[in-house]
C-alpha cells in the first residue's frame, strides 16, 4: 500500500496517508479533514488559488507579510500610542487633581482617567498586530518553499501523463 503527503488544511503540517484514505485526522492540530482525490491539473489549479487568496492584499494583489510591516505596527503605531498614552496620562492626572481640588462632583474627574486607559489598549492592539505580523513574515519563506515544491510536482505529474 503506497502512502501520500498531504499538507492539512488548518495547520499546514506534513500528513501521511494511504491511497485508500477518505478521513483523516490531523496529529498537530486534530482537525478532521476530508481527502478528495483529483487530477493533477485540477489539483495544481487548487494549490494556485488557495495559495493566491491566502496572501491577497486589500487591492487584491499578492500582498505576503513582510518583517518591515511588523516592525512598523510596533514601533510606528505602538511608539505613537505610547507618547499618546503618555500625553493622555499626564492630561488625566492634571484634570483629574484640578477638578478633586475644586470640589468638582467625583463623576467628572473620575471620567478623565479613562483616556489614558484607551491609550493602553491601542498599544496592546499595535504590539499584538506587529509581533503576529513578525511570526506570519518568519513562517513565509517556508510556506512559499513548499508551495513551490509541490507546484513542481503537480506539474512533473502533469508532464508525465501527457507524455505516456
């Protein structure tokens, strides 16, 4: 009985299954996936797409994720978020004591320290997007290498049965 490599769906990892294999479940992730069989053309126009609207742009053109891009979030928009926050906080405490020092009722000068709470977040949110923007440009190479590889085999299989 001759074995296969299937890449799964979800995850991406490297699957061993045999000819006659109709489910399979992954050993990374768990994902139950269906094998369909096809041609080789169909499959290779499969691959084509799938890997086409994976990396697709906002103007829909291919748009891979780059390690400039990543850094950009963090120290672009989180460094602004950061001197923003900072400005915020300063503005919220000042407010915050002039209005305790005038007798000011507590909801208005207990508001004022949520603004810089806000601040806060949109660092996290910038962090967060830049560190999963890095990991996405790190792993890229290695998706595009095997996308290319079974891209070549698809079409050596091609090859071959026009050719038989």
């Amino acid at each position: 009985m001759q074995s296969s490599p299937v890449a799964c769906y979800y995850c991406g990892k490297s699957l061993q299954i045999s000819d006659s294999t109709r489910f399979v479940t992954c050993q990374h992730c768990n994902a139950q996936l269906e094998i369909k069989r096809s041609d080789s053309a169909s499959e290779l126009g499969r691959l084509d797409r799938e890997w086409a609207d994976r990396y697709r742009g906002r103007n829909g053109a291919h748009a891979p994720p780059t390690a400039t891009a990543g850094y950009l979030m963090i120290f672009g928009v989180g460094g602004a978020s950061l001197i923003g926050t900072l400005i915020a906080i300063g503005i919220g405490i000042l407010f915050s004591f002039s209005f305790a020092m005038f007798d000011a009722p507590w909801p208005f000068w207990a508001v004022l320290w949520l603004f810089p709470l806000f601040g806060i977040l949109f660092i996290v949110l910038a962090f967060t997007s830049g560190i999963k923007t890095l990991n996405a440009a790190a792993k890229y190479p290695e998706e595009l290498r095997q996308y290319q590889l079974r891209r070549e085999q698809l079409l050596a299989q091609i090859a071959q049965k026009t050719t038989s």
